[in-house]
C-alpha cells in the first residue's frame, strides 16, 4: 500500500485504497470512517484557527499510526476515512487500537491547551472476498459510514464494526417507510376489526382497527415492525386517519375540482417537448385537439401541461393545472384507502344470532 501522507484528496484515496486492495487481495483489509464529535464546541469555544490545529493534528496522528499499513483523507470539517491492512481485521485488535487513539490523541490535544477531552465515533467495515472485485470504494466507505453513525448515536467514544443484520434491518427500515404510500394505494394494507366484547351483556359493543401489511416484496410485515418505523418518520397519520376524516377530506377534493374551470384555450399556442410547437383547434371541455404541422392529436388537461410534456406561456393555466393534477392524486389516495380491505367489519355490522353457553 503507498505510504500515508498528511493532504491526500478524496480521490486519491479511492484511488489509492482500491489499488492496494484488488493488488493484494490475500491481505485483510478494513475501511475507518472517524468523527470528532462536537466539534462544533471546540469552534465556538476557542476558534476556527484553534479548531483547524486539532485537525491537523488529528490527521498527522493518524498518518504516523498507520505509517505503510494504510493510508487516510480528510472527508472534510472533523471527518476522516482509513485504510488499513495487515491484522486490522481482528476486531479485539481494532478496538484496542480505537482505544489507544482515544488516549493519545487526547493527551496530544491537551498539550495544546485543550481543556475538555474529545470524543471520537468510529466505524469500521471488514472487507470480504466478494468486496475485492465486486464492489466499488464508495460502497466500502457507506458501510463503514453506516457503522460509524451508530457509533455517533452512542454517549461518548465509541467505535463500532459494520453488522449485516443490523444493515438488513435499516434496508427493511428504508423500505417500509418509501413503499407506504404504494401499498395503500395497491391494496397492501388490510383493516382486520377486533371486536370488543361487553361480557354482561354478551353483545360485541365496539371494535378495533388494526393495520396489517403485506408487502410485495417483504412478505407479511409485523406491525411490531412497521409502526415504529412510521411513528419516527412521521407518516403514521396515513395510517390512523379515520373514515370520516377521509370522506370530508374527498367531499373537499371534489368540490374544488368542480370550482376549477379549464381556460377556453384555443387559438393557444402550445410548445410540446416531442411533436414542436402546436396550436389547439379545438377544445371540449379537459380533452384539446391540437395540430402539430400536419399532425392532429387529442390530448388531454391537465397531463398536457404537467410534468413536462408540453408548457405555454400562460403561467394561470399552467398552475391550474398543476392544482387539478394534485389534487387528483390526492383524490385517488384517499379512494384507495377507503377500499382497503377491513376485514371482519361486515360480522361486526350485521352479527349473527349466538347462544350463550352455561358454564360447567
């Protein structure tokens, strides 16, 4: 591996990185992804200039620890990423050297005047044999990104290894929270109605909603799984809004579409991103018959005008359009839910005569 040096660019680490991993795929290597945390303080508290001597003196250490083994960049601000060889796979060694670096880099920075002791998070990603060839160095660099953010979740210095499960579930994590608006719309997500019973009387009196999910890809998921991670992104409000709320929300919908007139448009120009200019001849209503040259389309408002198929200089029907195609999404969300499948309400609308059964 080229010898680490103080001042190397991003680039000329991939470069570098990649060449000594694919030149000597026998040696283990692991990628370093390192934090100053709060650094921010030491900015405030004792200035930039202050604060740009501990990175210097931050990357000068981490030059002189890895000497040949390894090389290191700056990433910017109080982030730096290494690589390393020879041994640095043993995880008890890499931690005992996160912890000597901890130690020393301290006592370093104290000599400067720095009063508090600096944490430090760390990730490290342990390159496999698949990641010789297969992989590119930015996917190496994200893994141990994605370790060292939960290092920075910690209190104080922590360094933690890259864990495939732990990934595993951040992707079903990722997943879960993009596709929800896609499942409601396709159907994903069931309403299953548990009835609550009143025991005096015998009767069911009320019963609860529950969400169930089953994916097109992940399968059945359980609501132990899906709910947290739409309460922290903040979309579970899609799941919990009430019939009522979503059919006011849809007699809404509807009465301003049927407030939003379409411009008596012809005789417009219009300037298509496929056929060239075009002039509309004829207009019924959303649907415009528009002659490009020789040619004569239908087409219609406001697809036409939105999403960058076709624009005019008419900036009020331009926005009306953009209004009247939200909207219509809005308005399919909304009918998608409320078809979703609630299973167990039709019983609980119209239950069946029972027997009560005498206990023994």
């Amino acid at each position: 591996m080229k010898q680490a040096r103080v001042g190397m660019t991003l680039d000329e680490f991939k470069r570098a990185a990649l060449e000594s991993i694919r030149g000597n795929a026998r040696a283990e290597h692991a990628i370093w992804y390192l934090n100053i945390k709060k650094f921010r303080f030491i900015n405030e508290s004792y200035g930039y200039e202050f604060g740009d001597l501990i990175l210097k003196e931050f990357e000068n250490y981490l030059v002189q620890r890895i000497s040949s083994r390894g090389i290191c960049a700056n990433l910017g601000d109080d982030r730096f990423v290494v690589c390393v060889s020879q041994g640095s796979y043993e995880s008890d060694a890499a931690s005992a050297a996160f912890e000597e670096l901890y130690r020393e880099m301290n006592l370093l920075l104290a000599s400067h005047g720095l009063e508090q002791a600096v944490d430090i998070a760390a990730g490290v990603y342990f390159l496999t044999p698949e990641d010789v060839e297969a992989r590119d160095i930015d996917y190496l660099i994200d893994q141990a990104n994605a370790a060292h953010r939960r290092a920075r979740e910690q209190g104080g210095s922590h360094v933690i290894f890259f864990d495939y499960a732990y990934a595993e579930k951040i992707r079903r994590a990722n997943m879960i929270e993009v596709d929800l608006g896609n499942a409601i719309a396709a159907g994903e997500i069931e309403v299953w109605m548990q009835p609550l019973l009143d025991f005096v009387k015998g009767e069911v009196v009320a019963a609860e909603a529950l969400a169930r999910w089953n994916h097109a890809k992940l399968g059945r998921i359980s609501p132990a799984e899906f709910i947290p991670v739409l309460e922290s992104a903040g979309k579970i409000g899609q799941l919990t809004q009430t019939r009522e709320e979503l059919n006011r929300r849809l007699g809404e919908i509807t009465k301003e579409l049927e407030d939003l007139a379409y411009p008596e448009m012809v005789g417009w120009t219009l300037v298509h991103r496929l056929y060239g200019e075009g002039i509309v001849e004829q207009q019924n209503d959303a649907v415009l018959t528009i002659r490009y040259g020789d040619t004569e389309r239908r087409q219609k408002l406001p697809a036409v005008l939105t999403g960058g198929t076709a624009s005019t200089d008419n900036t009020d029907a331009m926005e009306m359009c953009a209004r009247v195609e939200s909207l219509e999404k809005e308005r399919t969300s909304i009918e998608s839910k409320l078809k979703l499948n609630w299973h167990g309400l039709d019983a609980l609308l119209n239950p069946q005569p029972h027997s009560r059964r005498s206990r023994v």
